[in-house]
C-alpha cells in the first residue's frame, strides 16, 4: 500500500493559500464585528411590528367611507413613515394600474393576513421617476441622496391605493456601511496575509541575492541551504552547483598557472649557468638581463597567483589605522605619504589583500611620480580611497591598459623603474575580489588620481 503524496511546495501552492487564507481572515473578521456591533447595525424599527401596522391600518382605512380615508390616512402617519390614500380615478392609480414608470414593481413577499399579499406592491422611486411628483411626499428635501424612497402601494376593494413611503433611510445606510465594513475588512486581511507570505516567499530569493553578492567578493563562501518552494530550492541547487563548478575552475586554473610558472625556475636557472660559459662578455651581459627578467616575471606571477588563492578570511577591521600604518612604513623608509581622513573607519574585509592592493598604487606613484596624498572618504554608502599624486600623470589611451597583466608604461628593461607589469593588475584583482573597482583620471591640476572604491 502506498502512501498518499501530499501537494509539494510551490509558488503556486502558496498564492493559492495566501489566497484562501485571506479570504477567511477576512469571513472570520466580518463575523465578529458584525456580532460585536449588532447595536448599532441593526435597523431602529422592527419590521414585523411595521407588518401589523400595515395590515391594521390598511383593514381600518379600507373599512372607512372614501371621504374620511385621507384624513385617516394623515392621523395614521408616524415618523417613519407616511401614509397617502388615492382615490380610482387619481392619476397615481392609473399609473400603479400599469406598473410602469417605476425603478422597481412586484409583489411583496411574506405571508400577510387575509389577502393583502397579493394586492400589495413594493416600489422603489425619486423625484426624477413619473411616480415622485404624483406623490403628495416632498423628496426635494433630500435631492441628493443616494438612496432612492421606497413605498409600499396596497390595492383596495374599490381600486383605490394606500400607499405607505417609508422615511426611515437607515435601512439602506446599514447595508452600505455593511458592504463598506465587509470590502474594508476584506481588504485589511488580505493585505495582511500577503505581507506575511510575500516575507516567507521574499526570503528564500534575498538569501540567493546575498549569497551571489558574497561570492562576488568571497569566491570560498559557503553554498546556500535550501529552503523555500520547489521552484527556488532548484534556483538555490542550480546556484550552488554554478558555484562550486566556478571554484573548482579557478582553483585548477591557478594550480596550473602556479606550476607553470614554479617548473620555469628550472630552466631559468640552467639558462644562467649555461650563460657563465658564454666567452662574448657581451652577449653574456644580454642573456643574463633576459634571465633575469623572466626571473622577475616569474617571481611576479607566482606572488600574484599565491595571493589569487589565498584564503584570508574575511574580518572586521580598521581601514583608516591601515591607512596611517601603510603611510608610517613609508614614513620609516623616508617617504613622506600624507593620509587625510578618520583616524578609526571599521570596514570588513580581507585586511593583508587589501593592504597590497594600496601599497601597490602608493608603490607607483612613489617610483613614477611623488609622494602621493591618500584620503578616505564615504560617499554615497561607498567607502572610497583616493591616492593623489602631482607627477606628469599617465596617456588618456594607456588609462585601462596598465591594469592589464605584465604592461609596462616604461619601455625600458630597468626593473627598478620598470616592474614586471603585475603590481595594478593584482590590485586591481583584490579590490574587485571586495565588490570594488579601481579608476584612473588624470587630474587637472596635474597628477594622477587613482579611485579604489569599495561596497560600504
């Protein structure tokens, strides 16, 4: 025997209960106010009490001779309603005769004494309507209501009419207000019920929003826990398979590109020993600057792909005291590196990566510049350095390509003033590891200004 399958999570199972979830809410809250408010929403008159007035009055007014019915009906008349007789030959009867003109015509319901129900009929009407101004009722008191006057038209033996115009308008205010009550209520839980199951349905895509973000700047973060419909379990699944296909990549693209460049070191290093048997002082001079450079080249890459899969682990710590220890180590080396900004600024992140990152823009303009001026500032809920320097700045077309690995602006082979090419391009890599980016501009004033800006 197997065992019943419930329905699975999905988005669509949860619109459809958020649905009757609110529509219940909604009955439930209706019920109550309606049982804790009958007081006042109930109609001021009680309607079988109206019923045996109608019947009473109608048997005394019809028993009378017709010359005393219009007073009768008159002394009869109360507040909540009036009561108006029209003889046969009134123009009013002639026209409850055809039962045209008016909003509403039929027979009363209700189980009445003797044979009234049947010769009694209820119709609704207003000022404009044929019936209003063959009422002897004044509606102009009240031309803007919404509700139109109803009265109730009794036949006599003799073709006659009696006709009760109710005046009590409270009957159709309550069932307003009880429609109003019903929509408002109706309203307010479903609002409600959907606020909570849009947070329940909103979290579950937050989470993979935030674990997207947290591998743009962590490429180790963990993988997401699934959790939510079946639909966004498979976007959390297929999120974590990406992720983990994506770490794999890099880890086997920097474990080779560490090889490679490790296994060079052998042959750099035979290169030089062969080269001490050159005779040509010359050309041993020349292959011996070639070695050296791809030596430094070699050293580079294998720096820049330690630091590529290095796991530091990411950690709160203070930015403007790593500001002002980089400008002190300069300071020791007698550089002059002026800092400008809060002396404390706590910032999460990697603080060795970021640390290199920094000193390799302060390196450059050191070495191809002057000292430069750095500041720290928060602009725009982005934590923003600058390096500022007033040496020669750099050519507007070469102001993307120096973050390109091993492009060298110094043509010259001088590794001193030249580098190996590698220093912007791991900044670069380190700072967008943190969500950030690195922009280069050429002040006006002269010099070169380089933007690191990092997610606050």
């Amino acid at each position: 025997m197997t065992r019943p399958r419930w329905p699975q999570d999905t988005i669509a199972r949860r619109f459809a209960l958020t649905i009757m979830a609110a529509v219940t809410a909604a009955t439930a809250l209706s019920a109550l106010v309606v049982s804790l408010a009958g007081a006042w929403l109930q109609p001021p008159a009680n309607d079988a009490g109206l019923v045996q007035i109608v019947v009473s009055v109608t048997h005394a007014i019809e028993a009378a001779p017709p010359p005393l019915r219009p007073s009768l009906a008159t002394a009869a008349s109360a507040r909540l309603y009036s009561i108006e007789w029209h003889p046969a030959d009134d123009p009013l009867a002639a026209l409850l005769r055809q039962g045209t003109g008016l909003d509403d015509f039929h027979p009363v319901e209700g189980t009445w004494l003797n044979d009234l129900t049947s010769r009694s009929f209820l119709f609704r009407v207003t000022a404009t309507d044929p019936a209003g101004p063959l009422l002897r009722h004044d509606f102009s008191s009240d031309p803007h209501s919404p509700f139109p006057a109803r009265f109730l038209a009794v036949r006599l033996m003799d073709d006659s009419w009696l006709i009760y115009i109710s005046l009590d308008r409270s009957r159709d205010t309550i069932r307003a207000l009880r429609v109003a009550i019903a929509l408002v209520l109706l309203l307010l839980s479903a609002a409600a019920v959907s606020l909570i199951a849009a947070r329940q349905l909103s979290r579950p895509i937050e989470r993979i929003a935030e674990a997207a973000r947290q591998f743009g700047t962590n490429p180790q973060a963990p993988p997401i826990a699934e959790s939510g419909p079946r639909e966004l379990r498979g976007v959390i699944r297929a999120f974590n398979a990406m992720q983990g296909q994506i770490q794999k990549f890099v880890g086997y693209r920097t474990a080779m590109l560490a090889a490679i460049s490790h296994d060079l070191r052998t042959p750099l290093t035979r290169m030089r020993l062969r080269g001490e048997f050159v005779e040509d002082p010359e050309q041993q001079a020349r292959l011996f600057r070639d070695v050296d450079e791809m030596q430094a080249m070699v050293d580079g890459a294998l720096a820049f792909f330690r630091d590529d899969a290095d796991e530091e682990a990411v950690t709160a710590f203070d930015l403007g005291g790593l500001l002002t220890t980089i400008a002190d180590e300069y300071a020791d080396q007698g550089v002059a590196v002026a800092y400008a900004g809060p002396a404390h600024a706590v910032y999460r992140g990697r603080p060795f990566a970021l640390k290199r990152a920094l000193t390799n823009l302060i390196e450059n303009a050191v070495k191809h510049a002057t000292p430069p001026t750095v500041m720290l500032n928060d602009e725009a809920g982005l934590t923003v350095i600058y390096v500022r320097d007033d040496g020669p700045g750099i050519p507007e077309d070469a102001l993307e390509q120096v973050f390109s690995p091993f492009f060298r602006l110094d043509r010259s082979r001088n590794r001193v003033t030249g580098g190996v090419g590698l220093g912007l391009t791991a900044a670069l890599a380190i700072v967008r590891g943190h969500g950030g980016e690195i922009t280069l501009r050429n002040r006006p004033a002269g010099g070169l200004e380089a933007r690191v800006t990092l997610p606050a």
